[in-house]
C-alpha cells in the first residue's frame, strides 16, 4: 500500500481525479491536473539534463505551482533544496552553494535574487523561470453575474514540453 512519495502521490492523484487539489484565490488545480504538471516537471527537468541525485532549487513564495513543482522536482529523482521565500540573497546562495545545487526553479518575482545568484555558484547550470498566468475574469462577472471559472495554473514551457529543450554547456534560461 505504502511506497516512495511519488508512488503514493500517484495514487493519491489517482484516487481524487476530479477534485479540487489546490485553491489560489481565483486559480485552481485538479488533482489530475497536479499530477500531469509534477510529471512536466519531472520530464522537463530530465529533458534539461537533470540526473537522480542532483540538486534541485526551488524558490517559489506560496503560489499554485509551488505543489507540482515540488513533486516534479522528487519525480524526477533529484533532491529538493527548499528555498525560504523570506530569506535573504545571501541565504540562497549559502544553500545554493552547501548543497551544490545545479538547477535554480524560481518565482518571476526574484528576478533579481536568480540574477545575483547565477553570477557567483559556478555549480548552477540552469535556472527555470516560473511565470505564473495571472486569474483569468478576476473582478469580472459573466453575462448572468456569474463569476468567470477559475483559471488553471500553467507551467513554464521549458517544462511543458521537455522533448524540445536540451541542457546545451553553460547557462540554460527559460
């Protein structure tokens, strides 16, 4: 019955297909929708050159894709280095550095700390830009005073499509 977490949160995705997994604010996720972004994930980190075993950043604030992200990330069989959203640039860099980290995926909103952390961690190759789409109909109403459905959260395509991005030497952005 047990397994490795992503064999459980495969079953878990199976079970709850339909359901509601993730809510933020006017964005949702199914628990099939969750499962096929962690599996972009998964495949587009392995399409990018990342092996079991390797370390994976992930700085995103408390967002939507930050679920998917995070299993892609175990799917893919690399090690998660948690990012604190309120932490310091020097802080990354430190995790960054002690965990020898080669992959960054980041929130749009720390262009800045991804900019700085990729001039000094000679071990980083790739950063990932996450972009997440704004709610769609946000303070809108349809014709009847409906509100609009909520939008569905979308993955960077470096990620979405994984055949099409190879890791290529130095320094791959999405």
């Amino acid at each position: 019955m047990w397994g490795t977490l992503p064999e459980v949160f495969d079953r878990v995705c199976l079970y709850y297909a339909d359901k509601t997994a993730i809510r933020d604010h006017d964005r949702s996720l199914t628990y099939r929708e969750m499962q096929r972004q962690a599996n972009q994930v998964a495949w587009g980190l392995s399409a990018l050159g990342v092996t079991p075993g390797e370390r994976v950043g992930l700085l995103l604030p408390n967002v939507l894709e930050f679920i998917p992200t995070q299993h892609g990330i175990w799917k893919a069989g690399a090690v998660l280095v948690q990012m604190p959203a309120r932490a310091s640039a020097a802080t990354h860099r430190a995790n960054l550095e002690q965990t020898g980290a080669t992959t960054l995926v980041y929130h749009a909103a720390f262009d800045d700390a991804a900019r700085e952390l990729a001039e000094g961690l000679p071990n980083l190759k790739t950063l990932i830009r996450l972009t997440p789409l704004p709610a769609e109909g946000a303070g809108k109403s349809g014709a009847a005073g409906q509100a609009e459905p909520p939008r569905r959260g979308r993955l960077p395509d470096a990620l979405r499509r994984p055949a099409a991005h190879r890791a290529v030497g130095g320094r791959a952005r999405a």
